[in-house]
C-alpha cells in the first residue's frame, strides 16, 4: 500500500530506491554492500564466526571448575542453544545474499528485530532472555571484527560505482561522524526519524549532495527492509511504496532536477557581480581536505569554513597528532593554490563527539555545555597542537585561524595568548609559519553580536554562524526533532541581530562573512544582499545556486527595501515587505 510520510526537508532532489534500516546496533560496526559474485564468501564469514564463538562456548563449559556454581554451566548451555538455533542466522544470511549487506550490517539488523519482538513480550522471564540473544550476537560480532581486521582493508570498501544498487539509508537516527562513513558508498538518500534542518548531521547530509528528509517520526518503524521509497526533498515528503505512476511522475522530475543541475554548470567560470556590478565573494564550507578540490572546480573562491573537528571523529585509536594535522591542512592549503582558507579551530560537544578511541571521547552533549573553544581552553596541549600544525600549514598559503563559540574577553584573551605561545613553540623548533597569519572570531552567539567592538577590535574578520546564532538567540536546540519547527531565520530579532553586526563590521572596514545555513539557501540570498553582505560561505554544492541569485540581483535597490523588512514584527507586515523586496 502506497503512503506517505512528512518530515524536514534538508537536501533538495529527487531519490528512488530501496529503503535499507541501519539499527542504532548497526551504526556500531562496520557496514557496507559487499561486491556482486563476493555474497557466499561473506555468508560463509558469517558461519565461520558462528561457529568460532561455538567452540569458544564448548570451551568455557568444558573448562569450568568442579566447584563452579550450577548458574554458569546454564548460562553457558543457553547461550549454546541460541548459537544452535537456525533462525538466528537464516535473517542475515538471506540479507547478505539478496542484499548484499556485510556479515556485521546484516546481524546487527536481525538483532534489533529480535530485540524489538521480545520487548513486546509481558512475561518477565522470556523477556529477559533479549540480553542473553544481545550477548550471543556480540560474540558473533566481535568475532567477525577479528576476521575484519585480519582480512579486510580500506581497499574492501567499495566505491559507488562498484555498487549496482539505488539504497536509501532509513534509521532513527544518524551521527555526523556515521554520516561521513557513507561518503564513500553508493547510497542515494537519507530518511531519519530524529533531526532538525541544520542539526550537523542535516549539514553533512547536505554536503553528499543527495536528497534528505529528516525528523520524520517513526519512519524506521513504518518502512521495512526492501521497500521501495521516493524522497522528495524540495517537499520532505518519503512516498513508501509507490505506484508506476507516481515513480513515473517523481522520474520524470528527476530528469528535471538533473537537467537544472547541468545548466547551473554553465555559470561556473561566470564572474560573480551583481546586475548593479556589486562584486560578491564566494567560499566554500569544507569537512574533509577533499572537498577542496570541488570546491575549487565550482568556482569558490576560499575556504570559508574548514570544519576541522571532523579529523577528530569517528577515530578508533587517538587524535590526529600535529603531524598529522599539519598534513591535512597543508594538502587544503595546497588544493586551493593561494586561496584563503578559513581553519576553524574543533568545534565538538553537543551532537558531534570524538572517536571512541580517544581518551577524551566524553565531552558535552548539551548545545549551552562544554563545546568549541570552551572544550579547547580546558584542554590547552590539545589545542596547541592544533595551533601549531595550522600555523605550519600557513607557511605555504593563506591559512587562517577561526575560533568558533567566543562570548567573553577572557576566552578571547586566553585563545590568543595560546596562540603566540603556539607561535613561540615553532620559533624555538626553527619550524617555518606565516608570524603575521590571520585570526578571525565567529560570531554565533548572542552576548557576542552584542558587544561587537569587542571583536572588531581584537580580530582581523567575523564570521558570522547563523546556526549556532538562531538557536541560541531562540533558545532552541537544533538537533532536537522535538522543536524543530520554532528554528526560524526569518525571526525579526534574528533579522536585526544579522543586520547590526554586518553594519558595524562594514563601518569599521573588518571583513565580515556569513558561514552558516542561511548563506547557502537561496531564497535568502537577497535578503543577506541587502542587509550589505559580500561574502558568503557555504557547502561547496549550494555555490551556483547561489550565484544564480547573485546575477540577478541589484544591491542597490535590495538596501533601500531593506528597511521595512527590519522594522516589521508581525508576521503578515514582515511577509509583506519580504515579497517587496524579493519583487
């Protein structure tokens, strides 16, 4: 039966194909789609670990000491049983064989079925038995990551194009460091039950280029393993189980969408002034070094926004050593030839952690808790090895350092005390950096935006988070699906606060940019131009459109309608003077 499910638009296009559930245990291991012609040999993986942890059970029963209470020899016994049970690997090897999920991917899905069965179950005694299935399965996994490590490489993760399958990824949920797994998988959309538009996981969804709805409650619940999905993400709608017409009717828009994407390519090499000859600067927003050379072909001018945290995610040993920081930002540095390249310092906490590896994985999970340069500043060696590898890097270009979450003069003291420290470390080593690199505060949280000459005269430019600053000027969490839909960048105060600080910043002649959201949407773009922004930063995907709008666009008239778009509080006068402005 065909319907529908609503949620929050967060990647535009159109995506066909088959819904494939990843379980909260699968996000824990490795998964993948397994080579066409490869599916027996990963069954049979999945056999060998079976029976491997067998005979690790038959080993400890044999083992166990006379005196031994008679409650371990049954533990062991019923573990033994459920091992023996058929059904336990009939699910994942019929999903490796006809879905070519790997052995790991395809028993965590069994096991959050059998989970969810036996939390449904009323008797005390039978339900308790979902932990002795959970601890079996764990064996069995563990077992597979030893055969992982011993057999399988990077080399084994396929590329898309080894991939003859169109996947959309449904799961209640997805960390951004999860997120960053599936770049190098052929998977063509995203639906998730939790998430807000600019939550980081809705960022990095983005920044796939793929459509993606999210906060779309109980989708991993309604939608079944195999079922055949539309996502449309100009809308946030996910059609479950289409009819011909309606995958002929989304086809056909597709082919659409991706007529429009090819025409954009036309306006690539286009200089970017406005119709009254306004020249406007582009940047790119940046996860991984790779992106720079996107960035580059679509015509960005810089690097905005290098958001270097992602270096520290999704990491089974330690953190990236100065080294191997220096490296990363050295190969950005060298793929933008000369560009600007906008290092902003590790901004973890709230939704996005460090690896599990690091002895420093906890850090806060709220939004208002221990994140950003706050995280930094209680973790000084940390961040001058940070320092340190991007003020090497500025040797060879035009690197420079971006402090996210800035409110008080102490942290902004104590950052760039660090930083001549850092600066000092190198002279003594005889290491080669730029002494006179550029250090730049982003503005994204209220109490910032209101003492603004506080930064001006401290940095060399602003950047401005739209992000960070909606959801705290809103007292909103961005990634809680919950109240998702007060997060408003149209707010009058969110209006005003923007337009104040781009007014200071151009009166005091400090470059000012937007790296948030709200830069690469682009039906905000006139408004952005009228309030006097320049520059806009913004995954490397959203530039053309952008720069459509830009083309467009007369600066001059946009600043004598911008007026009345400020003054306006109530949400018909505001939409009123919006559509005048935009006319």
């Amino acid at each position: 039966m065909t319907f529908a499910l609503h949620g929050i638009a967060v990647s535009k296009g159109i995506a066909i194909g088959k819904a494939v559930l990843i379980s909260r245990a699968a996000l824990e291991v490795s998964h993948y789609l397994i080579e066409a012609g490869k599916e027996e040999a990963e069954a049979n993986k999945l056999l060998d670990a079976f029976e491997q942890v067998r005979l690790e059970l038959a080993q400890l029963r044999q083992g166990l000491p006379k005196d031994a209470p008679q409650e371990m020899a049954a533990f062991l016994d019923v573990h033994g049983m459920i091992l023996a049970d058929p059904a336990l690997a009939e699910k994942p090897l019929k999903l490796i064989r006809t879905q070519r999920l790997n052995a790991a991917w395809a028993l965590t899905t069994e096991l959050n079925d059998l989970l969810e069965q036996f939390s449904e179950i009323e008797d005390a005694y039978l339900k308790e038995r979902a932990n002795d299935i959970r601890q079996v399965a764990e064996r069995v996994l563990k077992a597979l990551n030893a055969q992982q490590k011993d057999d399988l490489g990077d080399s084994d993760l396929l590329s898309p194009s080894d991939v003859g399958v169109d996947a959309i990824i449904v799961a209640h949920d997805i960390a951004p460091h999860d997120m960053l797994r599936f770049k190098e998988h052929a998977f063509t959309g995203f639906v998730t039950d939790l998430g807000g538009k600019t939550s980081h996981t809705a960022i990095v969804a983005r920044s796939m280029e793929i459509p993606a709805v999210v906060g779309v409650r109980h989708a991993s619940e309604m939608i079944r393993h195999g079922d055949w999905l539309v996502i449309d993400g100009e809308h946030g709608v996910v059609v479950v189980a289409p009819d011909e017409q309606l995958l002929a009717e989304y086809r056909l828009l597709q082919e659409r969408a991706i007529q429009e994407t090819r025409k954009l390519q036309e306006l690539k090499h286009s200089r970017t002034t406005t119709v009254d000859h306004v020249a406007i600067e582009l940047l790119a927003n940046i996860e991984l070094p790779e992106d720079a050379t996107q960035a580059v072909d679509l015509g960005a001018i810089g690097v905005g926004l290098f958001r270097s945290e992602f270096l520290f995610m999704d990491r089974k040993q330690a953190l990236p050593d100065e080294e191997q920081q220096y490296h990363e930002y050295r190969r950005v540095v060298d793929l933008m030839h000369g560009l600007p390249v906008n290092i902003r310092t590790i901004d973890v906490g709230a939704d996005k952690a460090l690896g599990s590896g690091s002895d420093l994985s906890e850090t806060g999970t709220s939004p208002l808790g221990l994140r950003a340069i706050r995280w930094s500043l209680t973790e000084p060696e940390i961040f001058l090895t940070q320092l340190r590898a991007i003020l090497r890097a500025s040797a060879y270009g035009q690197a420079r350092i971006m402090i996210p979450m800035l409110a008080h003069v102490k942290e902004i003291d104590e950052t760039l005390r660090l930083i001549e420290k850092a600066k000092q470390q190198l002279h003594q080593r005889g290491q080669a950096f730029n002494p006179n690199i550029q250090v730049g505060a982003m503005i994204e949280i209220p109490a910032a935006a209101l003492v603004l000459p506080l930064f001006i005269n401290r940095f060399d430019f602003l950047s401005i988070g739209t992000n960070d600053l909606i959801q705290y000027t809103l007292a909103i969490d961005r990634a809680d699906h919950a109240v998702a839909h007060l997060y408003d960048p149209y707010h009058p105060a969110i209006l005003n606060l923007l337009f104040s600080i781009i007014d200071q910043a151009k009166r005091a002649n400090i470059p000012v940019a937007v790296c948030g959201e709200m830069a690469g949407d682009p039906s905000m773009t006139k408004l952005l131009l009228g309030m006097g922004l320049t520059d806009f930063s913004m995954h490397f995907s959203q530039l053309l459109l952008v720069k459509r709008e830009i083309l467009s666009a007369d600066v001059g008239l946009l600043k004598s309608r911008i007026g009345p778009v400020l003054k306006a509080i109530e949400p018909v006068e505001q939409a009123k003077a919006l559509e005048k402005l935009l006319s």
